[in-house]
C-alpha cells in the first residue's frame, strides 16, 4: 500500500491518517496488524494512529482481538460499509482474502511435512464468516501437523481456524456426506493440495 493517501479521500474521510487506515484495512481485510506495525506501514505518528483506529473502532468498521497478549486490529466484514470500501479500495470485491503467507508457493511450504499430509484445502474465508481457513488431512499423531498449522499462524500473524483430520476421518466423513466437509467446499477455494486425490 503506497504511504501517500489520494487526497480526494483524505477529505471523504476527514483526514489522512484515517484515508490510510481505511486503505489498509480494506485492501487486505483478511488481515490483522497491531499499532506498531501499522504505523510503519502507513507512516504516521502513533498518537494520531491509535486516536483513529479508537474512532474507527467505535464506527464499527474496525475490530479489536488480542492474541498472545498483543492486541490487533482489523476490518470489520460484518459492517454494511464492508464491500462498499473493499471496492473503493482495491476495485474488486471478489478476491477479499489475500492468503499469502507462504510467498514461495503452498506445495513447496508444505515440504516439511510432505511425507505425513495427505491433503490441504486452504480457503477465502471472510473474518467473521463461518468455515474454517485450512482444513488439513495426515497423520498428526506425533503433532507435526499442529506444529506446522501453528506454524503458519504465526506467519499470517493472527489465528486461523484450522482443522486436522486423519485420513480415515476425512474419508469416514466424506462418504458420509458430512456437513462440516461439505461447507468447506461452498467457501471459496485459494489451494488446494490432493496428492492422492481424496478430496
């Protein structure tokens, strides 16, 4: 996001501190930050950040969570505005999650537990709506699996919501046409890995 905020939308929104949270809130509304980082990234002063975010907070448009004791801030998806600023803010509204954790490429991050995944859905969930963002298949009993999960937590810098299922699970509940495996499938899909074709 370029540090300097358009001026037409430094006077819609009624200053430019605001103009570049809004920015950054709705051109990445998957994502969460906390106070430092997001003055790096817009580079303006703390003070005048925190007075924001307190204002856009209380407008509903963004929300708060703590996690690990740090408190993150991020878009609202719930609010009526939502789509409307995602559209004025990156021109598109069908690609909301930008999932990018692992830059090189999921089948190379993946690599360290190749030998024990069997599969990987990761989706486009909206903060907010209901799924999960990974669904991941493979032996976990020796909690690689959930250290990798956790792993990529950290990366993305909030939590996840992740599940791991064996593959006898996963295969148990497919063929029952569960529920919870099917609506992962009605989100939409940002990779998916299925070396064995399970999925």
């Amino acid at each position: 996001m370029s540090k300097e905020s358009p001026r037409p939308l430094e006077k819609l929104f009624g200053s430019k501190t605001r103009a570049k949270l809004l920015a950054l809130f709705f051109e990445n509304p998957s994502k969460s930050y906390y106070v430092r980082e997001i003055t790096r990234v817009i580079g303006e002063q703390i003070n005048s950040v925190r007075r924001e975010l307190t204002n856009l907070n209380a407008l509903g448009l963004v929300k708060i969570e703590t996690y690990e004791n740090k408190v993150y801030y991020s878009a609202n998806s719930k609010h009526p505005f939502t789509r409307p600023l995602i559209e004025i803010f990156t021109k598109k509204v069908n690609t909301v999650v930008d999932m990018d954790v692992p830059r090189i490429g999921w089948d190379e991050y993946v690599r360290p537990v190749k030998h024990i995944l069997r599969a990987l859905v990761v989706t486009n969930r909206v903060p907010g709506q209901e799924g999960v963002d990974m669904l991941i298949v493979g032996d976990d009993r020796a909690k690689k699996l959930t250290h990798w999960a956790e792993v990529v937590e950290k990366k993305q810098g909030k939590p996840l919501n992740y599940v791991i299922l064996s593959r006898e699970d996963y295969l148990y509940r497919k063929s029952l046409k569960d529920r919870f495996i099917a609506d992962i499938f009605t989100l939409d899909v940002a990779t998916k890995i299925d070396p064995e074709k399970i999925l």
